[in-house]
C-alpha cells in the first residue's frame, strides 16, 4: 500500500503492483483484509460501537483485533469470516472471482500483471 495510514480507512487507496507470483500472492491477501478492514471501520463508526467491543463479541481481545483492523498484522480467513458474522454483512467477505484480477488491487499507470504471467 503506498500510503499505509489508509489501511481500512479508503476503499480506492493504491497499492503497488506486485512484483512476482509469490507477492501477487500476499497482495491479494492484504486487499481482502483492507476491504473488510473498510467495512468493519465503518460499522463501527456508524453504530457508534467501539473497537473494544467488537473485540469483545469476537471473543478476542483489542491488542489482536486492532493490528488487523490497521493492516500492521495479518487477519485469517475464519477471522474475517467472523468480522462479517458479527455485523451481519456479507460484503466482508471477499467477493466472488472468476479472474485473478478480480482479487488484487487495480494496477495503475503503466504497471501490469501481465508481466508476471496473469493473463488480464
């Protein structure tokens, strides 16, 4: 992410492409979770609940919770799961894809994944 702070804050933030499969690999992994990171912040601000509650209808205390929501620590599958579980929303979770480029962050300007053997 090329602005970090916008980690689970901004929907549209850019990312920089990757450079290999094995980074298109944790990219697509990171995007997810800054998508469902946006939506959780959201929830949030508009139920007027706090972290520390969420946490705590997770069963999982702030210090874990908190690092996923910034993007400074990586969220499992079964967590994100249960981030949309807990509000009822489904749009947590990652959409489904017919191609690979429907998981990563749009490439911008005159970078490409093609170059890395992903046909899109």
């Amino acid at each position: 992410m090329r602005r970090p702070a916008d980690f689970g804050q901004d929907p549209e933030a850019e990312w920089r492409t990757a450079r290999n499969l094995a980074e298109a690999s944790l990219l697509a992994l990171a995007y997810w979770q800054h998508l469902a990171a946006c939506v959780i912040n959201d929830r949030l601000r508009d139920s007027g609940a706090s972290r520390k509650e969420l946490a705590a209808a997770l069963g999982v205390g702030t210090r874990m919770l908190g690092p996923k929501l910034n993007g400074t620590f990586p969220a499992t599958a079964d967590e994100l799961f249960s981030w949309a579980l807990a509000f009822d929303d489904v749009s947590v979770l990652a959409p489904p894809a017919n191609r690979v480029a429907d998981v990563l962050p749009p490439a911008r300007g005159r970078h490409s994944y093609k170059r890395l053997g992903l046909h899109f």
